[in-house]
C-alpha cells in the first residue's frame, strides 16, 4: 500500500490522514509549522514528525500539501529546493482556488501533481469525518495521475468531478457563494431575530427545519421551481414592510436584504410566477 506524507497537518490534512489510514494507507510521516501542532498532529495522526516538509515528503509517495492556500508555492518550492521529491511521487494540494500550477516545482523534480479539492467544509476532525461519505472530490493536473485520484477518492467514499484547469477560480467562487455566504445569511436571520429577543440557538432550531427543507427543495427541484415568498408572489406590500422594519432596527442589513432581493426578482421572472410589470415595481422599491 502507497505511504502518504501530510504536509500541514491541520483540519484537512488530519481528516484525510485518518479516513486513508483507515483503508489501509499507511502514514509516512506528518509536518506542521508550529510547536503546538506537530504535538496534536502527532497524537492524532500517530506517525513520525520530522523536523523539516522535505523530510516529511521523502517519507511519502503521494505527498499532500494542505497547508493555508496562501503558502501552497512556496512551500511545494521549499520542499523541492531541499531534495523532498523523486521521480514517481504524487504531490497533491486540496485548495479550491489554485489550480495544480502552483506544484509546479513538485513537477520539475519528476513527480506528478496534481489538484485534489474536497467539496466540502471541514471545521474539526470528528466531523469532517462524518462529512465525508458522499464529498465530490474536484481533481485537475496531470493524466498519469488521474488513477491515483479515482482511487483516492473512492478510498475516501466520495465521487470524482473534473474541471478545465483555467476555470477552476470560478469553481471556488461558486463553492464560497454556496458554503460561506450561507452561513454569513444565516447569520444575518440570526441578528434580525436577536432584535425580538429570541437567543440564536432558540432562532437555530427555529429555522432549521425551513433552511433544512428549502436545501431539499433545491436538490430535487432546481432554484428556480424552489423559489417562494413575497418576490415570487408579487407581494409589493410585504417586501415594503421588510425594508421599513429593517431600516428601524437593522439598518447594517438593509444592503444585503436590497441586493439579493434584486436578483430574487430576476429569479422569479425565470420561474414565471412575476409579470413583467410587477418585477418592475420590485425593482424599483428595491432601488433597482
Ligand atoms: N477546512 C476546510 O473546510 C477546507 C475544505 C476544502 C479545502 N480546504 C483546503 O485545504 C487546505 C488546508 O486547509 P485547512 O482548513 O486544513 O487549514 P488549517 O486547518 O489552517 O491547517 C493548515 C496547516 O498548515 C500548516 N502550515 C501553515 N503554514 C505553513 C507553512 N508555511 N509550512 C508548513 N505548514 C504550514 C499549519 O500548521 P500550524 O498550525 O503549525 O500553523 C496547519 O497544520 C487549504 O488549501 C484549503 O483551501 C479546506
């Protein structure tokens, strides 16, 4: 069985560490920045971690750089620089924004590279692990790695998705909109709902069963035909009473109410349940 080397032993690289040691890969070794990390790394992961990356890499055969996106480079150039790749070794990073260009060093030493981004959020270990049955895993780089990633990913119980490299930016932009402006949405109902007095956990679960709902509806039926609401009905009084009653008590949200309200708009034209006229009325409450 192939040994993996973890370089930057945080959430990802301990999750996928764990869940591969778990079908049987066995971990060369594990690298981490600070003091404090490589003691956790070394407990969780239960491998050697060497002093310096290269070390660490030459220990693996597939090499995986998970460290903070902003450092993938010049890590990957350090390691290549300090004779941590061969021939024959695969050297994966798991960012979403950068495509398998920045393994570029990796590349020259030999080794194959490659992107390797699980389409998912990772806050924690036990629940990354519980997140990841079912993850896509969106892979991009070189051909005689492809293998490699169809057996990872099927190791790890997830499905592969393949993207052109020059559009993989937007591929992160589209997964940032659906990941992370979720939660900072979610947020913002948790502040409108604060001002009645309600604590967030109570909001939580409150609005749970709505979000947990509405995300089925969007799987089965598609955004458009699982629009609802005032926008979709016409509803100009309602969406009045909203800006008047935001603009009393949450003014710092009224923004974000306007501008997804203006592309709600054009939604509900899509699905056709808004005459022309009455999304014109929309819009322009709205300041469209
Ligand atoms: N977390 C997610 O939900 C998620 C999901 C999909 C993809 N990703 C991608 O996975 C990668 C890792 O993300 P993460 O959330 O696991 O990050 P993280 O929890 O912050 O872990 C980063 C790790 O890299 C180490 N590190 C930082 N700078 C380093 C350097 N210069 N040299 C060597 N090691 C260094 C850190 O060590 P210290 O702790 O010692 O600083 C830490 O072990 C990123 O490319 C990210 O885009 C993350």
């Amino acid at each position: 069985m192939k040994r993996l080397a973890i370089i930057g032993a945080g959430n990802v690289g301990k999750v996928l560490g764990t869940a591969l040691k778990a079908k049987g890969y066995r971990l060369g070794a594990a690298f981490c920045r600070t003091e404090m990390s490589r003691r956790v790394a070394e407990q969780v992961l239960r491998c050697p971690v060497p002093e310096t990356a290269a070390q660490a890499a030459q220990a693996g055969d597939i090499v995986f750089i998970t460290t903070p996106d902003r450092v993938i480079r010049e890590v990957c150039e350090k390691i290549a620089a300090t004779g941590g790749f061969r021939p024959g070794q695969y050297v994966l990073h798991t960012s979403g924004a950068h495509s398998s260009a920045v393994l570029t060093a990796a590349r020259a030493e030999g080794a194959y590279v490659l992107s390797f981004h699980p389409l998912q959020t990772f806050p924690g270990l036990e629940v990354g692990l519980q997140s990841l049955p079912g993850t896509f895993f969106t892979v991009e780089g070189d051909a005689a790695a492809l293998d490699l990633a169809a057996e990872l990913v099927d190791a790890l119980g997830g499905k592969m998705l393949s993207i052109p490299t020059a559009l993989k930016p937007l591929y992160h932009a589209a997964a940032c909109a659906a990941c992370n402006y979720l939660v900072t949405l979610m947020d913002a109902a948790l502040e409108m709902y604060a001002v009645m007095g309600i604590p967030a956990e109570n909001a939580m679960e409150a609005l749970s069963p709505l979000v947990q709902g509405t995300l089925r509806n969007i799987a089965v039926l598609g955004p458009q035909q699982a629009l609802t609401g005032p926008i979709a009905r016409g509803d100009l009084s309602t969406i009045s009473c909203h800006q008047e009653i935001l603009a009393q008590h949450c003014p710092a949200l009224l923004p974000l109410y306007t501008r997804l309200g203006l592309d709600t708009v054009d939604l509900a034209r899509r699905k056709g349940t808004l005459g022309e006229n009455e999304a014109h009325a929309i819009k322009q409450l709205l300041g469209g």
